[in-house]
C-alpha cells in the first residue's frame, strides 16, 4: 500500500464539503515537516515535545559570537530533525548569518536585518535520493521571506 501525504494546513472545510484533503509528494510534506521544526518553539507541541528548535530562544540573543550562534542553532536543528523526520538518513545541517538590507518609500528608509539562511542535506531512506531543502528567515521578530 502507498502511503500518501497531505498538504498542510490542513483546509478541513474540504472534509464538510465531501472533497478529498489535498496530497502532496514525499519531498514536499518533508519540507513543510522541516520548515514546522524550524518555525516551531521547542516545547510547543503537545503531542510532541521534541519538535522544534532553538531559534526562538536564540532570536533575540545578542550575538556575541556570531560563530557559536550559528552552530547552537545548527546543533538543535540537527537533533530535532534527527528525532522527528524518520524519513531521512545521513542529515547535514549548515546555517549562515548575513545582514540584508532594505529600502523604503523610494530610498528614504534603510533597514538593516540579520538573515539567516539553513540548508538541509539527506539521503531518503525510502529510495536512497539525495534530499535538499533550503530557507531563509530574517531573524528580530522571526519571519520568513
């Protein structure tokens, strides 16, 4: 039997509609599994405890070392992913800081922002692929581009 996986969020009006819940591929509900753990605060589930990471502790750190940043939140993101997408095997995470900057209302306003750009590497275990997944996220309140 195929498995099959759904496109979140789930759009459940579908269900009191009589249709059928959206599905999406294998490499597409692992990304958006990656993109929860990543967005998600550790903790915050109340099925799962261990889905999420670190980046919401470490948001509004002041970045001493940019560094050690980097690699604590490359390390929880390593372990969470490691617990929590059993699809996966061989997990490779890298995370790079970068400053962007913005201008508003015809170069008036400049904005400067850290961003943070997370690769993921793996191998499905299912088929032996390469997997890739890649994100960037602007970091003071946390928000993806």
């Amino acid at each position: 039997m195929e498995i099959e996986y759904y496109k979140y969020p789930l759009d459940l009006k579908r269900i009191f509609q009589q249709k059928k819940l959206q599905k999406c591929s294998l490499g597409d509900a692992i990304s958006q599994n990656l993109q929860l753990i990543i967005l998600s605060h550790n903790g915050e589930h109340r099925y799962n405890h261990s889905l999420g990471c670190e980046i919401w502790d470490l948001d509004f750190d002041l970045i001493l070392s940019l560094r050690i940043w980097e690699e604590k939140l490359r390390s929880s993101l390593l372990y969470a992913i490691e617990r929590n997408e059993r699809t996966l095997e061989k997990v490779e995470v890298s995370v790079a800081v970068s400053e962007v900057e913005n201008t508003f209302n015809s170069n008036q306003y400049v904005s400067i922002k850290r961003q943070v750009n997370i690769q993921v590497h793996a191998v499905l275990i299912e088929t032996g692929e390469k997997y890739y997944f890649q994100t960037k996220l602007f970091l003071s309140p946390v928000s993806a581009q």
